[in-house]
C-alpha cells in the first residue's frame, strides 16, 4: 500500500552533489519519509541528474519526481519550470514548498510540526513562514521583494486558489507580495504563521559563486526586482490577494486595486536603488553612480573591464578606498583572494 503524500517541496536542480545533501537533510530529520514527495525540474537531458533520482527512489520509492525541460537558459529563466511542477502535486498533498539544493534541513521531526498546523483556519488558507525573515513585517511593498519569507510552506488549498508559483522570477518574493495584498482586507486575512522551530543551514544567496558570475546574478537581480514590482505583476499578485479573500470572507468585499503610482514610484527609486532595496550602505549610493549601475546592468560588454579594475584594486590595497562598507570589502577581497 502506497502512503499518502501530505508534503510537498518543490525544486530545480542541475546538481546532483548539491540535490542529494539536500535529500539527505530531509530523509535524516523526517519522522514519516513515506509522507513526502519531492518535486524538481531538471534540465532536459541530464543524464546525472536522472542517475540521482533513481539511485534515491531505489531505496525510497515513490519518493521523487522530476521533470525535464530546456526552459531555463541562464539563472534569470529559473522561475519557469516552477509553476509545470504545481500541476505535478499529489492530490492528497496538504502543504507545499518551494527551496534550494542549497538549503539543509536541520530540525528533527519538522514534517511533524507542520503537520500539527491542520484545520488551524476552517478554510485551510494559510501559509507557515520558516526562513530567516520568518518575523519581518512590511510597511512597503518593496520589502517583500528584497526580504521575503524564502521557505514558506503554503496549505494546498491556497495553491488551488491561485494557481501558480510566480509569473516572473521569484515564487517567494511574488507569494510575499500576494501576503502583503491580502493584509490590505484587515487583520481577518492575514493568514502568515511563524514557525520559529524548524531551521536550516544555506539560506544566504549567491553562496560560492565566483567573481564573474555574481557580477552576472547582480545583473539578473536587478532586472527581475524591477520586473517583479512592475504594475504588471504587481497587479497579478494583487488579483490573486482578492481571490484568496474571497475564498476566506463570508462577503463579497470590494477589490482593493494596486495604484498605477507604482510606475512612478519605481522609476524615482532607480536613482537610491540599493537605499530603497534595504542596502543603505552600499557603495552605489549616488544619483550618479545609480544611472551608471543602470546603464551597466543592460550592457554587458563591460564585464571584463569591471573584473580587472576590481582585481587591480584588491592587489593594491585600494578597495576600501572605494567602497566605504567595510563588510561588503572583506566580502569582496575574500572572493577574490579564493578564485
């Protein structure tokens, strides 16, 4: 007899190394490993990948699905297969997850806590914050897209309603920005819990990456913040707020529209970028040093000459000359001193 699914995480992974240390996190500090599915897209073809899962199902089967498609071309396309593996949860599946081969589960017996948090609302539409930022409150929308909660775990039947993970890069930071919307309603539809039990090791971002390639995710970052806030998106994430309100109220309410002085708000805030996005600190703290960020992240040809002046600095002892946050230069100088 094959046990119902009642967890579900969701993934991509091209690395079988990282993907089975993950695995293991969650196979070791599981009470029921029967009860949990996991779900990853993996790139088409990738054999490795494939010799992974099957070497983990033979010992535990029924345990991993996966995936394969061409959709993700450089790290910016990485939110694209995400909403293919929604439609590949189980039906008994109770709670839902979106992580990282990056992250480690560290709590025994988590599966048990989140398991404890059924039927806490009669309509089942919550979510259960984990991460780091499992505590933060927003004031301003721009917050849930720089600090969201990574590592929710959302009830199913909140997925049945919205139907999707995200429509740009992001699931977490979008889902934070459906949260954010349906606080508009009143306290009523506020539906985040904080889970302080459970923790993990990996949460930091662009961990070991070299120098180049986190030049290429600032880039990327960049883009996908300003696409995630545009009035586009920001107006689907508020559509789907409404739609979960009016699964959770008892009355039609009328829908609280975003106001098109995002736009505008947007624009302004290209010139203080890293002010606004929670880095006052930062080294780019002008208009101008902002409108030359702008235009370097839209043209990459400049890559090499940015590498080189950083290494020529680094060699020269000159790097807190430039950039005055004394984290982000040991930050910097380690990177390089390692590559």
């Amino acid at each position: 007899m094959i046990n119902k699914k009642l967890i579900s995480i969701h993934l991509n992974s091209n690395n079988p190394l990282n993907f089975e240390e993950f695995i293991f996190s969650i196979i070791e500090n599981t009470t029921n490993i029967d009860s949990i599915e996991i779900l990853v897209s993996i790139d088409l073809g990738d054999n490795l990948m494939k010799e992974s899962i099957k070497k983990i199902n033979h010992k535990y089967p029924n345990f991993i699905k996966y995936i394969e498609t061409d959709l993700i071309k450089t790290f910016a396309d990485a939110w694209r297969p995400l909403n293919l593996l929604f439609d590949e949860t189980s039906s008994s599946v109770r709670y839902i997850s979106c992580m990282s081969d990056d992250l480690r589960f560290k709590t025994e017996g988590w599966d048990k806590i989140i398991l404890g948090y059924d039927n806490h609302f009669k309509d089942n539409i919550f979510r259960i914050r984990c991460s780091k930022y499992r505590n933060e409150t927003y004031d301003d929308i721009w917050e849930c897209g720089y600090k969201p909660d990574a590592y929710s775990f959302y009830t199913h039947s909140w997925f049945k309603i919205i139907k999707l993970w995200n429509p740009c890069i992001g699931p977490d930071s979008f889902q934070e920005c459906v949260s954010f919307y349906m606080k508009n309603y009143g306290d009523k539809f506020n539906r985040d819990l904080v889970e302080n039990r459970i923790s993990f090791e990996g949460q930091e971002v662009s961990s070991g990456l070299n120098l180049r390639t986190r030049i290429q995710r600032t880039r990327i970052y960049y883009k996908a913040f300003y696409r995630l806030m545009s009035y586009k998106n920001q107006q689907i994430a508020s559509n789907k707020a409404y739609d979960l309100v009016l699964a959770i109220s008892d009355n039609n309410l009328e829908q609280i529209f975003v106001s098109k002085k995002i736009i505008l708000t947007n624009f302004i805030r290209r010139f203080n970028f890293f002010l606004h996005r929670g880095s006052p600190n930062h080294a780019i703290n002008t208009k101008v040093k902002n409108i030359i960020f702008f235009f370097w992240c839209y043209i990459s040809i400049f890559d090499d000459f940015l590498i080189k002046i950083l290494y020529f600095l680094n060699n020269k002892n000159l790097l807190q000359k430039f950039i005055k946050n004394k984290e982000q230069v040991d930050k910097l100088r380690d990177i390089i001193n390692h590559e």
